[in-house]
C-alpha cells in the first residue's frame, strides 16, 4: 500500500473540485484531485452540458469575480463559438462540452501543485480526534494512503462525507427529475425556430403516444447547438425505484430518437446521437455549521462570511408539473455564507458544489456548475486557511 502526504485532499472533479485544486495550488498547497471517471470535468463533460449556468446575474454581469471568470476567457480563447446567451430571464454560457473538457484538462495539468488520480473507487476516510486524518482508494490494482490536514467534498453525491458518517447528511427522500441529454448533429438552428421547433416537440410528443418513442421523451425540449449544425434534445427522467420496472436506456432513447428524427429529416439527414450520462439534480447534502434555506434564497440573504453569490432561479423538477422555474425578485441575487461550506463536528472538513449545506429549495438554485465554480474557489482558500 502507497503513503504519502498531501496538504489538501478533494473528492470530485466537477466544477466545485476543479475549482477548489485551482484555489488551493496556487496558495501554494500540495492537492490531490480524486474523481472516480477516467477523466475531470465532472457533469458539465460528462452529461454534455452545453448552457452554463451561475456565470452570470440578471443582466448579463459577472456573478462571481476570480476563477469563474477565468474559465469563462479561457474557453472564449479555445472557442470562439462560445458566447454569453439568454434563456428566458437567464444568462448562461453556451460552450460545448468538449471544449470545457479540453479546457479544464489543461488547466489542472498546468497547475504544478495539482495531482490527479482519477478512475479511483473503494474511498474511505479516517478521522482523528475530530478531524480529517487519511484518505484510502484504490486506483488500478494498487492501493493508496493520503494522509492530509483537510479535505473537499465536491462529488456531488457527498461520497466522501458519508464514508465518515452518514448522519453528517441530510437526505433526499423524495429525488427530483434527472437529466439526460442527447446531442445530434445536422439538425440546423433555423429548424428549431418558431413555428419548426414547436411543431418538432409536438411531433415527438406524438411519436410517444404512438409508442414510436419511449415514454421517458415526452416533455423533451430540444435546443440550439453552440455550432451551425447541432441540437441538443433534452429530457427529465424518473428515477428508478424499483428495480423490476426499469426505464430505457440512454443508448436504447438514442435510438429510438435517430430513427424518428433520420425519418422527419430527411436532407441533411441528422448524424448518429451522444447520449450524455443521467444526472441528478437533488441528493444528499451535508450538515454545515449554517444551513442555506429556501427563505434565504428568496429573501436575497446577506451573510458577513460570504463565500460567493448566486443569482439563479429555484428550479422545481417534479413528476407532476415537469420543471417550474422560481426567480428571484428584483432581479437580485442571495449570498452562500462559508459556514455553509464547512461541516459540522468535523475541523477540517468542507464541502463545495451541490452537497453544500442547504435545504432543498436552497440546493435547487445554488447546485448550477458557476455557482458550485465561486464556492470551490472558496472552499480551497478555506482549507489553505486550516493548514496555518
């Protein structure tokens, strides 16, 4: 088994992770940047993200100053059919997801102080006295030993603070709607325009009550690609309770889409479907020494020890009423304090993303890939700050 030491473990190479390694090597700490994919990236890569969300408040302003914004130049630098957009009442980057990979691949391998161990699995995490010890993985055939004196939590799922203790989290009990997206090519941007586009959903509404399509495609919303001749279509999926009554596959709604949509269009006729990973958009959160609540986002908090902003609506994903966007009044923005980013009962514990210690409500705005970027960057001066 292999030891060493290492000033700041982080487990998730999303956004909050990527952010927090950033954060942290550049106060001159030693970091170790752990996901269980073979690559970083986290959703945005890994579910085919094209809409970043958080960047940006009500009119089209930085949110958040520092790495948010460098990312954002960044991949304008790589891309330039990247560019700032308007869905509804809110401002999102439209990039494509294979150039934020190549982005943040680059980044974290410029870094000197950030070390990426990805593909791992069997994590688990010792405490002593009330703090974070070591963290044990296995990565390949080997096994490996970090001892460290603090530790981020930004998988997401809370993985590694539930390897200490699950009654540090608060539990879903009733999951919200998960994603899937799908991206094809040669369907053109002037085929989703009014009245196309309308008339496509309808046509595949249709196609899922003809049994044409699988259930898990009504209420698909398809929308314009960051290059000429893409769409990404996407959907919201119940997730599975019961094992004996499965839902289709990714692979398996891919097809069945390429045939209907191959069909409909018939010159150009649309390229093969990527299906991106199901994702979900609710899940356990830690219990921080301040719990982030819907009042709070509603009533635009200020906190005295805030970590960053967010100005993104409450999104409701529900089985009933499909998603159900809450704004925020006055076209204001709320604050995440950092007490909500430390956890409770343990000293050197922090969290970073959509674990962050909140209410449900809170987590359905705050869990957008720019705001989890602001509280990664944080998160890491937070832990640079434990190691003094």
């Amino acid at each position: 088994m292999l030891r060493e030491y290492v000033d700041v473990v982080i487990v998730g190479a999303g956004a909050g992770g990527i952010s927090a390694a950033i954060s942290a090597a550049r106060a001159n700490a030693s970091v170790a940047l752990l996901d269980t994919r073979p690559e970083v990236g986290g959703i945005v890569t890994h579910a085919l993200i094209h809409t970043i969300a958080g960047l940006y408040d009500a009119f089209g302003g930085w949110m958040n100053e520092g790495l948010p914004v460098e990312l954002v130049e960044r991949v304008l630098l790589r891309d330039a059919d990247t560019k700032k957009r308007k869905i509804g009442k809110a401002w999102v980057l439209s990039a494509s997801p294979w150039t934020y990979r190549q982005v943040v691949e680059a980044w974290v391998a410029e870094e000197p102080g950030i070390r990426a161990f990805l593909g791992v699995n069997d994590l688990k995490v010792t405490t002593d006295g009330g703090a974070i010890s070591s963290v044990t993985f296995r990565q390949g055939g080997s096994s490996r030993v970090l001892q460290t004196r603090a530790l981020i939590d930004s998988s997401g799922h809370a993985n590694a603070v539930r390897s200490i203790d699950p009654d540090l989290l608060y539990e879903d009990p009733i999951p919200a709607l998960e994603g899937l997206i799908f991206r094809v090519r040669g369907i053109r941007s002037a085929d989703l325009a009014f009245p196309r586009g309308l008339a496509l959903r309808r046509a595949i509404a249709q196609a899922v009550v003809e049994g044409q399509l699988p259930q898990e495609c009504s209420g698909a919303w398809i929308d314009m690609g960051v290059r000429e001749d893409e769409a990404y279509i996407k959907l919201s999926v119940a997730p599975v309770r019961n094992e004996l009554a499965p839902r289709a596959t990714p692979d398996q709604i891919a097809e069945a889409m390429h045939r209907f949509l191959a069909k409909r269009f018939v010159a150009p006729r649309p390229a093969a479907i990527q299906a991106g990973e199901i994702t979900r958009r609710s899940g356990a959160r830690a219990k921080g020494e301040y719990q982030l609540t819907g009042g709070d986002v509603r009533g635009l908090a200020r906190f005295p020890d805030a970590a960053c902003k967010c100005a993104w609506p409450i999104e409701h994903w529900t089985s009933e009423r499909g998603l159900e966007l809450e704004y925020l009044e006055d076209d204001g923005y709320y604050e995440i304090p950092q007490r909500a980013l430390r956890v409770a009962g343990v000293k050197n514990l922090a969290v970073a993303g959509m674990c962050l210690s909140s209410d449900r409500v809170a987590q359905a705005s705050a869990r957008v890939s720019g705001c989890c970027w602001a509280m990664g960057e944080a998160a890491g001066s937070m832990a640079v700050g434990w190691l003094k």
